[in-house]
C-alpha cells in the first residue's frame, strides 16, 4: 500500500511527463533534421495498431528496392530492406506472442530449418570456412523471417493488406524503372536493358525481372477473382509489371513467365478467361527493345553470358564435392581450383553460378540440394493438396503464389536467386496462403471466438 501511495502521482502525471518527453524529443529530432528517426517515431503508434499490415506490408512493399535502397546510397551500404525485414520479424514475432496467435510452422520450415543449418555446418569443411562465417548472418535473417512470418497466424483482413503492399511495390517499382529506360536511363553493361536504377545504384537485370514475378502473379490472381472497375485496375497493373519485364531482356525471367502461364492452363485448361493475361504477356512484347533479337543471337557465340562456361567448371568441381559440398558461399573458390576445365576462363574475384541448383551441388553437395529440394516441394505439395479440395477454384486459392514460385525456380537455371529476399517472400506467402486455404475450407482456426471476430474479411480481404 505504502507502494502504491509513492508512486500514484507516477499515474497521476505520467501522461504529462510522456507529452513533454515526447514533444522535447520531436523539437530535437526537427532541429537536428533527423528526418528518419522522426519518420520512425510517427509509425510507432500506428504499428502498435496495425502491427502486421504496417510492419510485414513495409517489408514487401521494399522488396523489389532491394539491390538500390541502400542507406545513404553508397555501393556496399546497408539495404533498407535489411532494417524493414528485422522489423517485421520483430513486430510478428512480439503480436503472435502477445495475441497468442503463434502456431507450429508449416512442414517446409523443418527442410529450410535443416538446410541452413547444414550450410552452417559446412564451416567444418569448406574450402575458406570465413566466407561461410561471414554469409552466415544473412543467411539465418532469411530463415528467421520465413520461420515467423508462417508461425504467426495472420488474418485474411490482414493478408489482404500484405498482398496489396506486394501488388503496389512491384507497380511502384516497374513504374520507376520504364520510366527510366524510356528517359534513357539504362544498366551500365547490358547493351540497353532496361533495370531499377537510382543514382549510381543499380540492380541486375535479371534479378529484378525476378522480383517482378510475384506481383504478377498476384495482380493476375486477383483479375480472374474480381469484377468490374477492379479488373481493369488489375489489368493496368499487370500491363505495367510485364513491360517491365521484357525491357530487362532477361532470358531467364522469360522462361520464368512462361511457367508462370503453364499453371494458370493447368489449373483452368484453355478456358477464355486465360486469354487475356496471355494476350497482355503476347503484346508487352512489342516492348522489347531491337537489341533483344541479337541478345538471342549471340546466347550460342557468348555461352549465354558466359554462363555455360561457368558451368562447365562447376561440373568438374561437382565431381570432388559433389557430396557434402565446398562449403557455403565458397562456389568461386571451388571455380579457381577447376578452371581449366572451362573452355573459357574469367578472372573475376567473385563468379556467380548463375544457377542455385548447381550454386547449392557445388557448395553444399547431394544433401544440401535434397534439403532444398524438399523445402520447396513440401510448399508446393502442400499447395496441390489444397488446390484439390477447391476442386481448382481460383477464388481463395493459392495457384497465383504456386504461379509466382514455379516462375521463381523456372528464371533460377539462369539467374542467382537463392538468397534473395524475392526469393524466400515467395515462399514466404506461398505458406501463409496456404494456411488461410485451409481454415477457409473447413478446417478450424485456433484463437477461440476472438480470432473468429478478427478473421472476417474486409472490402479489401483476399475473398472479394
């Protein structure tokens, strides 16, 4: 009681003292021009309201500014993306605890579980154990956001507002990007292509075609689910994202898209209602620069950008540490140790495989690849499972994010994708749709009566 008494004016005047803390601390932050810290204070009240759709959707939102938002735009800074994804861990990680809304995550988090933990183990045997060391961070951030983010029981209102994040960031970014190519603006070596530029920051080509696809895939989704004005919206959507695509001259984000198509006719057989998006992917090629056609010409005279000599070594590496691997992040010190069995050598410091099948054989051997291997047909098997109980219905279904994956591991025969952030939100989102399938068709939600109330969908829910 005496307790209580010494500190009732702490009640009484707390609010006080937090108003004038808090407006000295603004008066600080707008004199100093600490623009950022300021942006920072004003979202927190609003993430302690909507923690999921501000932090999660912040994340996917900057996700195709990945390679060029970097803090204070310098070459070899800090991603923005980096901050944003520490976040949304974060904020998930805390709202599950605190709403009681944390569920066992799906089986493909024990195989990526596993998978990064067998690459962390490769330090005991890999050709320089400090690169692996050094990858390590960025290696566990992925997997820690993958293992929240599907621990975490979002709901479809919320969903809904993620997906829209992810809809809206890619248009924002292929928006920015033809603008660019058509202002020209171009990738430094690339004969003209066009990529996501800002300042003397630029992103691969290909990586960003790459980054593309799951908005896409999405925005086509959401065509065959809506009706009227919507559908138009989405169709501009999907018009701007596939110009995009075919400026970057990306071969692989070609065949990529092509997969992408292949299960859109899959699930609905030549139904017209395929027409159009294929139709819009027929016709974005009119975009396609004139230099396209000898990028198509000269695939066979420069080994498709030098990367079928690359690999040409790295199946001779594969034959040594084909079995447990190089060690994580050692593909190029393992490429050094074979090059002479390239018909043409490169001198770079740093070779990418071009190719995460053959990146992940050289560097973490037969039982890194069946670790990956499993991860991603766990996902997907997980998926068809679902998919046949709509009876391949695409309204609430999750054939847009199996689109966006199959796209994604299409384009990786030819582009580095593994440790990018497009990559893992793919599957990523692929999970959560998954588990909101399910509780859609039948099966019960935990979280009582209350997370039954929080499940009803909104104007902007994923059920339109």
């Amino acid at each position: 009681m005496i307790l209580d008494n010494r500190f009732a004016w702490l009640r009484r005047f707390g609010w006080i003292i937090l108003l004038v803390g808090g407006a000295s601390f603004l008066g600080w932050t707008v004199a100093h021009e600490k623009w950022l810290l300021l942006l920072a204070l004003a979202a927190v009240p609003l993430v302690a309201f909507w923690p999921v759709p501000l932090a999660f959707g912040a994340y996917v939102f900057l996700v195709p500014f990945d390679s060029v938002g970097l803090i204070g735009q310098e070459k070899g800074g800090s991603a923005i993306t980096f901050f944003a994804g520490a976040l949304a861990g974060a904020v998930l990680l805390v709202t599950g605890y605190l709403r009681r809304r944390l569920e066992r995550p799906p089986a493909a988090a024990l195989w990526w579980f596993l998978f990064v933990t067998w690459g962390a183990l490769s330090s005991l045997w890999a050709i320089d154990e400090n690169r692996v060391i050094l990858f390590l961070p960025t290696a566990l951030g992925l997997l820690f956001l993958y293992v929240v983010a599907t621990s975490v029981r979002i709901t479809r209102e919320e969903f809904s507002w993620v997906v829209l994040a992810t809809i809206v960031g890619g248009c924002a970014a292929a928006i920015y990007s033809s603008s660019q190519y058509y202002s020209g603006v171009f990738f430094h070596g690339g004969n003209g292509r066009g990529s996501l530029i800002i300042g003397e920051t630029e992103t691969d080509p290909n990586v960003f075609a790459t980054t593309l696809f799951l908005p896409l895939s999405l925005v086509v989704g959401r065509f065959f689910e809506t009706r009227g004005w919507h559908r138009i919206l989405y169709l501009a959507m999907g018009v701007l994202m596939s110009v995009a695509i075919m400026l970057t001259m990306s071969r692989g984000a070609m065949l990529g898209m092509a997969a992408m198509l292949f299960i859109y006719f899959r699930t609905l057989g030549f139904d017209r209602r395929v027409v159009i998006p294929v139709s819009i992917v027929l016709l974005s090629l009119l975009a396609l620069p004139n230099t396209f056609l000898g990028r198509l010409e000269n695939a066979a005279s420069t080994g498709g950008a030098g990367r079928l000599y690359i690999w040409e070594v790295g199946f001779a590496a594969l034959k040594r540490y084909g079995l447990i691997g190089a060690g994580l992040r050692n593909f190029d010190k393992a490429y050094i140790e074979y090059m002479g069995a390239g018909s043409k050598v490169f001198a770079h410091s740093s070779i990418d495989a071009h190719n995460i099948y053959l990146l992940v054989a050289v560097e973490l051997g037969v039982v890194g690849l069946g670790l990956m291997g499993m991860a991603m047909f766990s996902a997907i098997r997980a998926g068809w499972r679902i998919q046949e109980r709509l009876n391949n219905r695409l309204v609430n279904s999750p054939v847009a994010y199996e689109a966006a994956a199959w796209a994604m591991l299409a384009s990786s025969f030819f582009v580095g994708t593994l440790w990018r952030k497009s990559f893992w939100l793919v599957w990523i989102m692929y999970a959560l749709v998954v588990r909101l399938a399910k509780d859609k068709g039948g099966q019960p939600a935990t979280g009582g009566a209350k997370a039954g109330r929080e499940m009803r969908p909104s104007a902007l829910s994923w059920s339109r």
